[in-house]
C-alpha cells in the first residue's frame, strides 16, 4: 500500500502581513519555517520516494525543511526538465549519490490561485473598503472571480488534471508522494479525492504546516 502526503506550505511573510500573496513569490516567515519543520517531524518516518512542489519559494522551502527531518537522510533533488542548461549541466555521475537522493518536480499547476488585483493588497484594508462579506466573496467562492484573478474552480482545472496525469502515475507504480502546495491547489485535490462538492470544498480548510495522508489502494484512496 502507497502513500500520498499533502502538506500546505507554513506561514509566510505576507501572510504574516495579512496580504493577498497569490502568484507572488513570497518566502516563509520565522514562524513559517518552524511549521516546515514540524511538518517535517510528523512524517519523518514515512516513505517518500519522489516530491511534487509548486514552483513558489515558499512551497519549495517547506518542502525541503520538511525533508531535513527525514529519517531517510536522503537529500531532495530539485530536476529542471527542458530548462537547457540547468537539465543538462544538472546531471549526477554517481549511482551511489543517485540512491542518496530523492527526486522533487516543480510544476506551475500546483501554483495557488491567482488573486489578480487583489495580490499584495492588505485583507483589512480591502475589508474596509468593499465590506467583509465581498472579500469573503472573493476569498472563498467557488466560481466568483477576485477582479483579474482566478477562481477555486479554475485553480481546480488545472491542478486536478496533473495530479490525475503526472502525480497519480507515481502512486500507481507504487512510489510514496510528498506533495506540497498551497491552501488552493490542495483543496482542490483534497476535493477529487474526498468527492466533495463546490458547496462543500469552499468550507474546507488546509491547514499550514500539517501533514495530509491518504493511502492509495486498488485505484482507493482512504485518509490515515
């Protein structure tokens, strides 16, 4: 039986600030960082033979955090596949250092939703001058867009479809899964897997820093 292991990255900076972060690359805040590594300690002795991150620093750091605490020792390998140089130039001699290490894939489809006009914009400020109920609006729809920005619904139609392509494969060859990602791209996950519906995923949340597990058996997947 294979494992998957979701993990929303820890706090970060703006969060901290309490802005709209989005596509904005925003790394961890102090306190963000203890989340990676606590993280880190709950799954510290689950397998994990391949990881899934957004391409956001603060995904990737909390990736890799986590991973310090690994009982494995292995070190994450980030790969860059048709990026020129970095592919080819990024290339280990070594099967021993091959075996030491743990492949990680950053992919754009696991980025959080877009919030358009809203990104760096503070929550309270905005609060104050649209009202709270049209920032919830904005925040937790499923289908009603931030101005210029993404919905939940268009998170999911990118984010389900590699999970379904690229990552379920993996499970499939019977490798463990450490994805993490962002409270967006995982609650739409999280709602192909739980077979939530758009009512029910926008009352759903991921919290930073705490590890998500499910096995994987027989094309099932039941959360530990």
């Amino acid at each position: 039986m294979v494992k998957l292991i979701l993990m929303r990255h820890g706090q970060s900076q703006w969060n901290l600030h309490n802005r709209f972060t989005g596509w904005v690359d925003i790394p961890l805040s102090t306190t963000g960082v203890e989340e990676a590594l606590e993280g880190g300690r709950r799954i510290q002795h689950e397998s994990i033979d391949i990881i899934f991150t957004s391409t956001l620093i603060r995904a990737q750091m909390t990736a890799m955090l986590a991973m310090t605490m690994h009982h494995s020792a292995k070190i994450p390998r980030i790969l860059h596949p048709g990026e020129g140089k970095l592919e080819e130039w990024g290339q280990i001699h070594s099967d021993l250092a091959i075996q030491q290490t743990i492949p990680v894939i950053c992919a754009w489809e696991l980025n959080e939703r877009m919030y358009g006009d809203l990104q760096g914009v503070n929550k309270k400020e905005l609060a104050d001058k649209y009202g709270k109920e049209q920032v919830k609006i904005w925040r937790r729809s499923f289908d009603v867009p931030p101005p210029g920005g993404e919905t939940l619904q268009m998170t999911a139609a990118r984010s389900i479809p590699y999970f379904e392509q690229t990552i379920l494969p993996c499970l499939e060859r019977g490798q463990h899964v450490f994805v993490a990602a962002h409270g967006n791209s995982l609650r739409a996950i999280i709602m192909k897997l739980d077979g939530l519906n758009s009512q029910e995923v926008v009352q759903l949340e991921v919290p930073t820093g705490l590890p998500i597990i499910y096995q994987y058996e027989h094309g099932k997947f039941t959360k530990q």
